[in-house]
C-alpha cells in the first residue's frame, strides 16, 4: 500500500497511540448513559436530519453508542476478552498510524453512508441507532484475522477455533443478514454495514495489505533477507562472496558462470531468481 506508506512517512507523527483504550471508554460512557437514562441516547446518535438543523455535535457524540446492548457482563467479557486485546494487538502489527487511519476511515465512511441513505430516503428521520460502531469493530476483528489466519481462540472458553475460520463464519452472517434485509424490503439498512465495513474493503480487497503483517509472511522475508546479506551469500568451502542468489533454488554465479538473474518486478520486494526459476516462481504479494 505506498499511498498509505507515504501519508505515513509525511503524517505518521499525528497516529494517536492506544486508541483502542480510547474507544473503549467511548463504549463505557455510552453504556452507563444506557443505564442511568436510555433516552439521553436519542440526542447522540448519527441522525442526519438533526445534523442539517444544526445538532452538529451528533457527528461525534453518535460513537458513544456500544456495539452491544446486551448486559453488563457480556459488555465486560466483550472488552476483557475481544475488543482490548484485539485492538492493541492490530496496533502494534500494523504501527499507531494505519491502526488509527483504518479506524478514522471506518468512522468517516460510516458519516458518509448516514447521509446517503438520509438523502434516499428522502429526507426522513433514521430510526435510532441504525449507524453505530458494531460493524468498525467487527472490521477491526477482520483485520486482526486477516494478520493471525492460523491463531487459535477459544470459542465459548472450549473449543479452540482459527481466527480465519471465525472471520469467515462472521462474513457469511454478515452477507445472510444483508441479504435478509433486501427480501424484506429493508435494504436501507445494508447501507450501515457496508459503510461500516468499507474500510476493510478497502484496506484488504484493494490492496491486500494485510496479508504482508501474517507472522509466517514475516518469517519468511526476515529469513530471505538473512539469506541476502553478504554472508548468507557465501560460497560454501570457498569464503567467495557471490553478487546473486536465487530464492528459489539458492544457486549463485558461482555455481554457473553462465547462469542470468534478475529481480521479479511483480513480486513484493526485492527477490532475485535464476534464468529457470524467474517465469516459474509463485509472486511474492
């Protein structure tokens, strides 16, 4: 992703560290109101109507709402076991500036989808908290998915699942609720989910960025790179310095004085191969 590479070297000061601590106490503050007065609520939520007459603080106050409203101990086991230690650890896979670039992005997306549906219903009043931060959160929990496929979690505290298994099991619920909605002839509220999750869209399908942050993918670059240096370039029983090593066969121009290199263009790095492995390797992405 070079666009979001740059805007990191230039911006990269401005990520705002532990942001995931931040929304969590964005859930607290929500979740207490919902308790002490439900209908304090009404004047926070992402209602565009409101916003066009003037209630603009609603474009701030709107992220207060919980992506759960079910009971205490749920919202507890939900921040202990989901949302903290998710986030901080996206955080730190991915630097304090994509991390909160990807969760301002959902934020903005989400701003925008509010007032596209305002404006295709005509106008009309959303009812209550129709936008709200449960799908940033789950966009979230697909990134962390998408950087840790094979990281086992235990589902219910029992049974030890993949994260990849469990993102694709919440995909497919999210694409039957969607397609619930449109038999309905609710397809407005598809507008939220996708506005919520655009971010992921985004960052994954049109750029595959993530997969780059898989610990295998790291193991791998790190070990070619080590492969690389000057004395993983070194002629076994020689002490001969080589200029090129293939990455897939290791042969170097020791080996074959007529042997051509070059670098893949296509790949994601700088990986250089022989003659008979640069048109038959599988691209580094």
């Amino acid at each position: 992703m070079k666009f979001i590479d740059k805007l990191e070297r230039k911006f990269g000061r401005f990520g705002i560290p532990n942001l995931t601590i931040y929304m969590i106490v964005c859930y607290v503050i929500g979740y207490a109101l919902m308790i002490v007065n439900p209908g304090i609520l009404n004047w926070l939520s992402l209602e565009p109507a409101y916003i066009l007459r003037g209630q603009v603080w609603r474009l701030v106050t709107w992220v207060l709402y919980p992506p759960s409203t079910s009971g205490v101990l749920w919202f507890a086991i939900a921040v202990l076991f989901f949302y903290y230690p998710i986030g901080t650890s996206l955080e730190r896979t991915i630097g304090t500036f994509k991390y909160t670039l990807y969760i301002l992005s959902g934020v903005i997306f989400t701003i925008l989808g509010a007032f596209i549906l305002y404006f295709l219903l005509g106008g009309n009043v959303l009812v209550g908290n129709v936008f709200s931060t449960y799908y940033i959160s789950l966009s979230t929990f697909l990134a962390y998915a998408m950087c840790y496929p094979d990281m086992q979690v235990l589902l219910m505290f029992i049974i030890p699942v993949k994260m990849k298994w469990m993102a694709i099991f919440y995909v497919v619920i999210v694409v039957y609720e969607m397609i619930q909605y449109i038999m309905a002839g609710a397809w407005y509220l598809v507008i939220p989910i996708v506005a919520s999750l655009l971010n992921f869209i985004i960052f994954y399908f049109g750029t595959k960025d993530f997969s780059r942050y898989n610990p295998k993918e790291v193991h791998r670059r790190n070990e070619f790179r080590r492969a690389m240096e000057p004395q993983g370039r070194m002629k076994s029983g020689s002490g001969s310095v080589t200029k090129h090593k293939c990455a897939i066969c290791g042969r170097t121009e020791l080996d074959d004085p007529n042997l051509e290199f070059r670098f893949c263009s296509r790949c994601n790095g700088n990986y250089e191969y022989c003659q008979d492995h640069l048109f038959t390797h599988t691209h580094v992405k």
